[in-house]
C-alpha cells in the first residue's frame, strides 16, 4: 500500500488536504455569518426611515472611492436630507483628501453637510471637513495641522558597510532624486522644497475659500501646529463645540427636518466579514516582495 511504502509522503498529504478542508470549512461559516450579520446591521442601521446620512472617515486618508461612494449615495437619496461627515484621521494622502473636498464642494448647494470632529480631525482630516457647511468639534479635538510634509531615509553609509554599491542608469538629471542610496543635491532639495511649498499654498487656498476666511489669514494659521477644538472654534477654523448628536441636530435644523431626526449609515458589504477574515488568516504569508515606498508624502 501507498501509506505503507511512503509513510512520511502520506501523512504529509493527509495534513495538507486536512488543512484545505478547514480553511474551505471556515471560509464558508465566514460567507454565511457575514450574510446573516449583514442582513441584521442593514435592517438597524442603513434603514430606508433615516433622514441624516453619516459618512464616516476613520484613519488615515488613503483612498477616497469609499467616501465619496457613501457621499454620492446619500447625495442620490431622496429620503436623505442632510449628510453629517464624521471626522476621525490624522490625515493622509493629498490626492484622496483633494478628491474628497472637491466631492463636498460641488454638492454645497445640493445637500447640507455638516462635518463632525472625533478625537482628531487633522491635517487631511481638517481639509475635507472645512469643505462642509459647518464644522463640529468637541474641545479636546486635535485638528489643525495644516501643512504638507515629504520625507525620507538616507541609507547610504549603512550601503557602503555592507559593500552595496548602486548602478543607476536614468533618462534625466532629476530622475533618481530623492534615492536613499545617495544624498540629496541642494538643486534637488530646493526642488522638493518647491513642490511641497506648491501643494501648501492649494492646502492654505483651499481652506480659505471653504471657510470664507482671508487666504493671509488662514496662512498665519497654516504653520503646521496642531490646535484643540476650543482653540480652533476661537481662530474660526471650526464652528461649534460639540458631539455626533450635536451635529446631527444641526444638520436636521439647517436643513429644515421637523420630524424625528434618524441617523443612517451606508449599508455594510455584505463580503466585509469574510475579507477581514482572509485578512487575518492571510496577513503573514509572504506572496511575493513588496517594494517599499521611499517617501512618505501627505497632509501631516
């Protein structure tokens, strides 16, 4: 018999096929739970009665086709007459937070939005919120942060210990600026330099125009420090001082709902459970190399 000339082949083919049994096995309790848990939340939570939509910005701002999904959602809604952004990320990413304000500034006039601060709402959390009508704070809210950072590692005399010696073959002057194995040039410093001075300046425009605000104004302001909702309400950066409930009911009164005010959320993804399942099992096998980022280039 097979089991008995290859012992060792054997039972390694009864633990792997063991294996694949209980992965499928766990992948379709996964399937099944997250319809059941799905079809639960949607009935208590993305009901058809709600009247306020909340969009929620949770970490950092990586990409914005969920938000501006659920913002786009609510905006189509007719049973929806006011939308509250809730508002909890240090920031992220320039283009998603441009591509979020710029979504919030073309519906103004459609629908009330009114931006609600978490425990932080800074830097690319402070721009897409000053995109709304009004903005909500608690005092101990850290915004402000008002700035663009782009930074790097040098490696390169940790490079010449270990005997590694780079070979660039490039098409321009400037196209390898910025490299690790090397250091920065004062011509390519002063080019970064610019860059990130252009993108503040359309962080600092930007801010202005959304809060009615003196560009000169907003400037001052505009150094990078971080503020306290108290301080922020106090230099104008934020409207109110208060919670999510304070929120909603200002987005109701603006809006002019005399009924009960419902909060909603955008339904959940019915596959949400199982992705964060696969997540897990999956987060430490390696399936190929990843090719790290050089820079870390956002609204901080």
């Amino acid at each position: 018999m097979f089991a008995r000339r290859h012992p060792i082949l054997f039972f390694l083919c009864v633990i792997c096929a063991c294996f694949t049994l209980g992965v499928v096995a766990v992948s379709g309790v996964a399937v099944l739970g997250a319809f059941a848990l799905n079809s639960g939340i949607s009935g208590a939570i993305a009901s058809p009665r709600g009247n306020i939509g909340v969009v929620e910005v949770t970490g950092p701002i990586m990409s914005s086709q969920k938000i501006i999904e659920d913002l786009q959602g609510f905006m189509d809604d007719d049973a929806i007459k006011a939308i509250v952004l809730r508002v909890d990320s240090p920031g992220g990413g320039i283009g998603p937070s441009q591509e979020v304000y710029r979504e919030l500034m073309k519906n103004r006039d459609a629908k009330t939005v009114i931006a609600s601060m978490g425990s932080v709402a800074a830097s690319g959390g402070y721009y897409i919120a000053c995109a709304a009508q009004g903005i909500v704070a608690n005092s101990g809210t850290i915004t402000g942060s008002i700035g663009v950072i782009m930074e790097y590692a040098n490696i390169e005399q940790i490079a010449q210990k270990i005997g590694i010696s780079p070979v660039v073959i490039k098409s321009g002057e400037y196209k390898d600026m910025g490299s690790p194995m090397r250091a920065i040039k004062e011509r390519e410093k002063q080019l970064f330099q610019n860059l990130v001075d252009e993108l503040h300046a359309q962080f600092v425009s930007d801010a202005a125009a959304a809060r009615d605000m003196e560009t000169d104004v907003m400037a001052k302001l505009a150094d990078g420090r971080v503020y306290t909702g108290q301080t922020a309400m106090k230099l104008k950066l934020v409207d109110r001082i208060g919670n999510l409930d304070d929120a909603v009911q200002w987005a109701g009164q603006i809006a002019g709902i005399e009924e009960e005010l419902i909060p909603v959320y955008p339904k959940a993804d019915k596959m949400t459970l199982f992705k964060k399942l696969a997540e897990t099992l999956l987060q430490d096998v390696n399936w190929g190399t990843k090719l790290s980022e050089q820079f870390r280039y956002v609204f901080n």
